[in-house]
C-alpha cells in the first residue's frame, strides 16, 4: 500500500465548559519525528501522546497542536503581600510630610502594583479533560493517516505510468541493441575498404566485430534494470512502509541506466538512455514522498 509522507488532520472535542482541538500535519522525513506544542500543564501526557502519533506514522515530521479553551482549566489565587503594602503606605505618607501634599493616599495608588498583589494560577486536574485529549489525537492522527492514503492513492498511478514508461524505453533500447554489431561490422568493412584495395580480411573484421560488440554489450544491464521494475511493482502492492526499499531500487535503476549509457556505443541508444534517465528522475522525486 502506497502511503504519502504529507497530510492534514483535525479533531476538536468539548468536555464540561471546555474545549479541546488538536490539529497535525505532516511532511517528508528520512525518520519518524513528532512535535509537540501544547498548554505546559499537560506536558505530562507528551509522551503517551507521541505513542498514540506512532501507532498510525511510520515516517515523516509531524507537527501537533494542542490547543485547551474554556472556564475551569485554572483555579487562581489572589495572594496580598500585607508588609510591603504596610511599607509603601508609610513610604507614601513620609512623602506627604517631607514635600507637603495634600493629596489623599487612595487604594488606586496600591492596585497598580503588582509586587503587592499577586494572582497565582495552578492547573486543576481533569481526567476526564485527558482522556478527552488522547481521544481527539487519536481522531485527528486517524484523519491524517486517511489524507496521506488518498494521496498515496494518486501517487501509486503516477509510479505506475512511469514504470510503463520505462519499459517502453527499455524495449527501444533492446530492439536498437540488436543491430548496433551488426551496423558497426558494415561500417568497419566499409572504411576498411576505401583504404585497402583488393580482399579484405574478413577473419580481422569478425574479430574487430566480436571485441566492439562484448565492449558494448548491455544485455546484462537491460536484464537487471527489468528485474528493478518488477521489484518495484511487487514492492508498491505490499501493506507496510516502502519508501525506504523503493528509494533503493530507484537508486539501482539510475546506476544501470549509467552503465548502459556508457557502454552503447550508438547514438540512438545514448538518446534513449537520456529519456531513460529523466523517467527515473522523476520516479525519485516521487519515491521520496512516500511512507
């Protein structure tokens, strides 16, 4: 099964007065990394939250927000620091002596001050609000893993018009390899003649022949590159993470398309292994989006 790398997925849950939304997506990876941004009070449920990312990603960078809104996540505290404001009434009225003002101190004079009063905030505990959480992880991760499926869906045709494309080239390049001894020996017996007047050696020519046509020989390459494209065609249909395997056998057909382009001797070949080459290319570009 061919699933993509990149995806979308959102889940939003209400529990009591609050509400929970948890939204990822996820791009192109060598690895499985998962990153977290939530509210510092749950950072507890971080790695239980990764477990449940896991179970549905295999690889890729998934990046995943957790957003809580709503009464009751708090409970705050007011905290008064009675000696300091005993000293800034004694402070102030010590300047009303000293400078002669007349003005009246006022509790406005106090509020202000946020070195007197304090408002602490401490996280209540929820269970049900945890539960609730891992429960939308689980709906958006599930929702991502559907996109990345229906992508991947899209992906495995364009794979399979380039795997067709490519056998077609191959056949070109086999049915053009055929001839291209054959055409070297009349070209060899041709030139041979324009300078050579009377019976040509026809033993020398076979053998010029015999040593152009093992140097140039790409049957094994052909059969090899053959071999890649079924490899990959089995590997696509398996249920499991294939990126990897697929990455590898691309990397084997460009290394063989090389080698023919370098032994072929024959410019019609050379042609071909170029449309060979930018086939592959684009099967790698699309191999790297894959789980």
């Amino acid at each position: 099964m061919v699933l993509s790398m990149t995806g979308f997925g959102r889940s939003v849950k209400t529990v009591q007065q609050m509400q929970i939304t948890v939204e990822m997506r996820s791009v192109n990876h060598r690895f499985c990394e998962i990153s977290v941004r939530m509210p510092k009070n749950f950072f507890s449920l971080e790695e239980k939250i990764k477990k449940a990312v896991q179970s549905y990603i295999n690889r890729g960078r998934v990046e995943l927000y957790i957003t809580v809104s709503g009464e009751g996540l708090f409970s705050r505290t007011l905290n008064v620091d009675w000696s300091l404001a005993a000293q800034y009434i004694d402070a102030l009225n010590e300047m009303k002596r000293r400078f002669h003002i007349d003005d009246s101190i006022r509790f406005m004079h106090l509020l202000h001050d946020e070195h007197i009063f304090e408002i602490q905030e401490v996280a209540n505990e929820n269970e049900e609000l945890e539960c609730m959480m891992l429960e939308a992880v689980h709906e958006a991760a599930n929702q991502l893993l559907e996109m990345r499926a229906a992508e991947g869906s899209k992906l495995k045709e364009d794979l399979l018009e380039h795997l067709e494309a490519l056998e077609q080239i191959i056949e070109y390049i086999q049915s053009r390899a055929s001839i291209v001894a054959s055409n070297y020996r009349d070209k060899l017996q041709k030139r041979l003649s324009e300078f050579i007047t009377g019976n040509i050696d026809e033993n020398r020519i076979l053998l010029e022949v015999a040593i152009f046509a093992d140097k140039s020989d790409i049957t094994e390459e052909l059969t090899r590159l053959e071999s890649h494209l079924s490899q990959f065609r089995k590997t696509i249909e398996k249920d499991e993470p294939i990126g990897r395997k697929l990455d590898f056998i691309v990397q084997e057909m460009s290394r063989e398309a090389n080698t023919i382009g370098a032994k072929g001797n024959d410019s019609a070949i050379s042609a071909f292994v170029v449309e060979l080459k930018t086939v592959i290319e684009k099967l790698k570009e699309q191999v790297q989006n894959i789980e």
